[in-house]
C-alpha cells in the first residue's frame, strides 16, 4: 500500500511529465506533427490542457 508521500511523489512526477510533454507538442514542426497523427490545431488544444487534466483518447473530440 502506498504511504502518502510516495502518492504525492507519484502525483506531482505524472503532473511535471504532462506539462513537458505538452510543452514539446508546441515545438514540433507541421510534418512531425503530421507524423504522430496530429494536427497543429490538435497540438494547441492539448498543450493548453491543464496539468492535472489527462488527455482524451486519439480519434475523439473530448
């Protein structure tokens, strides 16, 4: 069972890596987005998702 630091740590790791990984959609060029299914729209709308927000599933307009 997890304590509550190692939840919070869990937490706190899975916020930092969404908004890094959303911050990267921003710096990736109209043929890499094209590559990974996306589009520049696409990009923007999750980049501005906030941290504690998952993203929703590819092929859906959530």
């Amino acid at each position: 069972m997890d304590t509550l630091a190692q939840a919070l740590r869990r937490g706190y790791r899975l916020a930092r890596h969404r908004q890094q990984t959303r911050r990267a959609l921003l710096e990736l060029e109209a043929a890499e987005l094209k590559d990974i299914g996306l589009s520049a729209e696409q990009a923007r709308e999750e980049a501005s998702r906030p941290f504690w927000q998952a993203g929703s599933p590819r092929g859906r307009n959530a």
